[in-house]
C-alpha cells in the first residue's frame, strides 16, 4: 500500500517535471533566431516574404508565443508532438522507430556498467593491496577523464579496421540471411562496441564508488556481527555487505542517467548507431523544431522513468527509505 | 573445576606505525562450563582483543595471535582450520557487542538475522528458522515477537537491538557467551534489565558468560570470578568476593576506591572520591620488562622498573602480579 502510495507520488511529481520541461523547452527554441519557413524557404532555393507569410499562418507561427505556447502543451496532452516536415511524417511515430535502438543502447550500457562496477569495486574493496585494485584505481581516471567519441574511435579503429572482429557502423546488416537467432547474433555484433564505449566511463564511477563504499561496509559493526555468526566470507561480503554498499552506487546511477542519454548522443554519431542520438543531430542541423522538441520531450521522459526505478531500487535495498515516506 | 574454556600464555601483536606492540602479552586463563568470569580493566588494557582472539575475528593483517593456546574443550583453536573456527563461532562461542545500535545490519529484519544462524549452524529450514526466531525474542522479552520479528532495526530502541543481539547470540545455545560491555551505551535503567536477562538465560542454558566491563558494580552482581587486565597483562584474578574484599594490587584498590558509595541521606559524609591518576602507558611501552602500572603507582619500588612482576598465588586461587603483593 505505501509502494502503491510512493510510486503515485512520485507519477505526480513525474507529471509535473514533465509539464515544465514542456514549457521551458518550447520557449528555449523559441527565443532561437530562425524558424521552420526560414528552413523550408532556403530548401526551396529562396522565397518571397508573401511566401514566407504563407508558411507561417500554415504552421501557427504568427500567433502570440502563449497561444503556440497553449496549443503546442494541449497537442502533447493528445500524444501529438506535431509534424516533421524535414521527413515528412509525424514526429511521433518518427520517435517511436528510432527509441527502440537508443534504449537498447542506454539500458544495456547502464546494466552492463552497473555489473561490471559493481563487482571490480567488490572485488578490489575485498583485495586493496591486488593488481585489480589498483586497475580500477588508474582504470576510473583513464575512463572518467576519455571523451566518449575518442574511446568510440580509438575502438573502432582496433577492432574494426586493425582486427576485424566487429562491424563498423549501424545497427543490423541487412544481408545477413536466416531466421531469428542469425538476425540476433548479428545485432549483438554491432551492439559491443558502442555499449562498451558508453559504459566505459560508468564502469569506472561506479566502480570506484562502489569499492570505497564497500570498503566503509566491511569496516562496519555489523559485518563484524556477521562474522561472529560464523558466516562464510561470501555470505558476510555478497549478502551482508553487498547490499548495504549498493545505496550510493544505485543513487548515483540514477543521477547519471541523464549523462547516459546525452552520452548516447555522442556514441551513436560515433558508430553510426540508427537512434535518437543520431535523429537529434540531423534535426538540429535541418532546423526541424518539432522533432527537436519532440527527442528533448522523450529524453527528459527517460531520465525521468529512470530515476523511478533507481527510487524504488532504493526503497527495495534499505527499509529505512521504505519508513521515511 | 574442569575447564571448558582454556587460555594459555596468549600473545597478541598488533602492527602499529610505531612497529610491533603486544598488546596482550602472556595471558593465561580458565573458564569453568556454566560460570560467569569477569574481565575489568580501562579502556585499551586488551579486555576486547582477549575476547577478538578468542572468536577468531582479530582484525586482518593488523592483529595475530603470536604465541599461546586457545583450547575449546582441548582443541587448540589458534590452529584450528578457517572453516572449523566458522563452525563453532556463533554456535558453540557466541559474543554480543559494545554498540547495539550499530551492530545490527539495518537492511535485513530482525527475524531473518536471528534465523540466518539458526540455517547454519542447525540446519533449519527457512520456516522452522523464522518460528524459532520469534520465539527467541520471545524468551528475550520483547514484546508481540511474533510481530517483530519481522522488524527492520531502525524500528527498534538501543535497549531492544541489544536483545535481539542477545537472542542472535543464544540462539544455538552456546557454551561460551562473550558479551564486550554489553550495556555502556545504554541507559541505566535497561542496563540492569539486561543483565537480569543474561542471568536468567544463563540459569537456563548453563552458558559460561565472558563478562567484559570497567564497571565493578556490574562484577560485584554478575560475576563469580574476576580477572584485571592493565596493559595487555593480567595483574590480579580470583573470586570476585576475595578480590573486592582484599585486592592484592594497587591498580585492583584504586579501579574499587573509584565507585561512589551510596548514601542514605545527602548530608551523610561520603568519602572524596579518588581516581587513579596517570593514563595507560602507550603500545610502544607495552613490551617492557617492567611493572607497565609502575609510573601511576604509589607503592612502586626499585624492582618494578626493573622486572616484570610475576604472578603469585595466594588463598582461593587469587593470583596478583605484583612484587608487593604480600604487603597489601
């Protein structure tokens, strides 16, 4: 009943960030110089200002900005976040075949860095003298410090060009013959490295947060009490410890998802990767308003469902968050 | 006396920055199945590290058991096996902590951490576990147990954590309970409903208590026989009367001149309290051949800078080791 209670909650408060992220994001692009009949008149080769006058009764755009602002609100309340002209469709169903591919990317990259992490800062917490220790050490500044797109090239470049193990760019090849299982290792191809990329420099945040909480942990009163029960080390470490040193780990992945996304952004333009990323970077070149608005709308969305499951894997890991709403 | 619980020539090394201190340096002890024994002493004389070592939890890589025996029940636990150690702590040894609001692991109930030893040492099932769980706190007295047990900590009070701590540790019925000042965090009135219950349960299960405490009050009460640490050593033991009546140290006088008498009325004339003045020397001291109580000591002569006491017998099995011991 408190669950059903909290996650209404935080829907509500959802709904509301939402709202603003509506309104402050219509109004940025707003206050931009240009405007789609600037666009569609250059892509004519020039127009006359009756034209161009046309154009934007067409679109609304000679309208107060409340008005554009109030109808543009009421039409995303309808799931309609307008029409691209620049691809000729509905953003919303533009969106809808691009999300997939930006998810599977951002999801597998955020668990894969979240295991990955997790268990190097376990590992190198339980051995502080080793080699993996002090892996993760050097491993976290070189991952935190390398930008995205060069670890993405610096890749590509290896094993792609020099070690041909992985495809280049894209998602799927399309001359790959056979049923499903074919068509799904070949995904998982094209998949590596730009997961990898991403995940490189959440692998190391989370694992050097993940080592220095887990090191606090076993220092704690009651790792010693588990020990006194006459647990094993792995029940004292993955049972008692593990679960108690996730709380930072958890919080801080919620608050990188949105470093996640725009992360996407850069990899995607890297490796080619058919997603929002890549849509976002064409539309911002076309001036393509609605879709502009319409990505930054389900980027903003993403983050926020995000931050949903990092809370409520929060309120799952420590009860006293459970008693303290 | 058949003892359960031996101790022989135990030394401790803990590395420090300083180089190697002993921080326990030649304790020897007994303790008898079913009795309570009283270790007092200040804070840093080596009560908790006697009690670390015996458990097998000395901190890693910092403290190791240089030389001595540990025998339970004749087998030497200093050699015995990671896994054999595992098999008894918790089972046949149990210890219950000094901060009970700390020593409780906040993300699992209360019921799942007392069954967790119960599933390992008795090979319970996850239910049978959990009934018996509740039933514990019962016998610890906390209130609707049934209920509780499948509390989380924080929804417990200090004096409650260190019951459910109390029910964790008995729940195997152990033969040695070591319980490392039990009650200093906690309020003066649930101190002395702890130690009722230690008692009783003690009554009942005929668990050898390890009483660790600077408290006389509480081994004048508790306990049948007392040791006094100082420094890493044992300077005086014996039965808790004949210690409290003659002690045959002068850090054991000055520890009992230190408790404040009762008085019936307030203007009664009570004794100016004393303290024994000076501080514990510090770990680089600890491996002289000396008296260590030497510079706080007003009976000090020649020869306890010189040699380390060594220990004398006397009447009742009182042992002091100090060179004037026969004088007080």
């Amino acid at each position: 009943m408190t669950l059903l209670r909290a996650v209404a909650q935080r829907l509500l408060y959802a709904a509301l960030l939402l709202l603003a992220v509506l309104v402050l994001n219509f109004s940025m692009m707003h206050l931009a110089p240009g405007d789609v009949a600037d666009t569609i008149a250059q892509s004519m080769g020039g127009a006359d200002s009756d034209v161009m006058a046309r154009i934007r009764s067409d679109y609304g755009l000679d309208q107060p900005f409340s008005v554009q602002l109030m109808r543009y609100i009421g039409n995303v309340l309808q799931f309609d976040l307008g029409y691209s002209f620049f691809y000729n469709q509905p953003v919303t169903s533009l969106i809808f075949s691009k999300l997939p591919a930006t998810l599977l990317l951002v999801v597998t990259a955020q668990l894969l860095a979240l295991t990955v992490g997790v268990l190097l800062g376990v590992y190198s917490a339980r051995k502080q003298d080793g080699i993996v220790s002090h892996f993760v050490t050097v491993f976290a500044l070189f991952g935190y410090s390398a930008p995205v797109f060069w670890t993405g090239i610096l890749l590509l470049i290896a094993f792609s060009l020099k070690i041909p193990l992985f495809p280049v760019a894209g998602m799927i090849d399309v001359t790959v013959e056979g049923g499903f299982f074919a068509r799904f290792i070949d995904l998982l191809r094209h998949m590596v490295l730009p997961v990898i990329t991403l995940a490189s420099i959440f692998i190391a945040l989370y694992s050097r947060l993940c080592r220095a909480s887990m090191m606090e942990v076993l220092g704690t009163d009651y790792i010693r009490t588990a020990r006194s029960k006459g647990l094993s080390t792995r029940e004292v470490v993955y049972k008692h410890a593990l679960k108690n040193s996730l709380s930072p780990v958890i919080t801080l992945a919620g608050l990188q998802f949105s470093a996640v996304v725009s992360g996407a952004v850069l990899v995607e333009a890297v490796f080619s990767w058919p997603g929002l990323g890549s849509l976002a970077l064409q539309s911002i070149i076309a001036r393509d308003t609605p879709t502009i608005l319409g990505i930054l709308f389900f980027s903003a969305l993403v983050v926020i469902v995000g931050n949903l499951i990092t809370d409520l894997a929060l309120r799952w890991i420590d009860p006293r968050v459970r008693s303290r709403t | 006396m058949t003892a359960l619980l031996r101790v022989e020539n135990l030394r401790i090394e803990l590395a420090t920055r300083l180089g190697v201190a002993p921080v326990i340096d030649d304790v020897s002890f007994e303790l008898a199945a079913g009795e309570t024994l009283s270790f007092v002493g200040e804070s840093g004389c080596g009560k908790s590290m006697t009690a670390l070592a015996i458990m097998g939890l000395l901190p890693d890589k910092v403290g190791r058991i240089a030389a001595g025996k540990i025998l339970f029940n004749g087998e030497d636990m200093t050699q015995a096996s990671d896994e054999r150690l595992r098999s008894l702590r918790g089972n046949d040894i149990s210890m219950i902590f000094q901060e009970p609001m700390t020593s409780l692991n906040p993300v699992f109930t209360i019921g799942e951490q007392i069954a967790e030893v119960l599933r390992r040492h008795k090979q319970m099932d996850k239910r049978d576990a959990w009934k018996r769980a509740a039933e514990l706190l019962d016998a610890v007295r906390i209130p609707d147990a049934t209920h509780r047990v499948g509390h989380y900590p924080h929804q417990l009070s200090g004096g409650q954590r260190q019951r459910v701590m109390i029910a964790m540790a008995l729940a195997c019925e152990p033969k040695v309970l070591i319980a490392d000042e039990p009650t200093t965090a906690l309020d003066v009135t649930i101190q002395a409903q702890i130690f009722d219950l230690l008692e009783d349960l003690r009554k009942d299960m005929g668990t050898a208590i390890i009483m660790i405490t600077h408290d006389m009050g509480v081994v004048a009460e508790m306990a049948d026989r007392m040791i006094v640490m100082y420094a890493g050593r044992k300077i005086e033991q014996g039965d808790v009367h004949t210690v409290l009546d003659h002690p045959r140290h002068p850090y054991t006088k000055g520890l009992i001149a230190c408790v404040p008498h009762l008085v019936a009325t307030l203007d009664e004339h009570r004794p100016p309290l004393t303290e024994v003045s000076g501080i514990v020397p510090g770990l680089q001291e600890f491996g002289k051949n000396e008296c260590l109580f030497a510079s706080r000591c007003d009976r000090v002569v020649e020869r306890c800078l010189r040699e380390r006491p060594t220990e004398q017998r006397f009447d009742k099995d009182q042992v002091s080791a100090c060179w004037q011991a026969n004088t007080l």
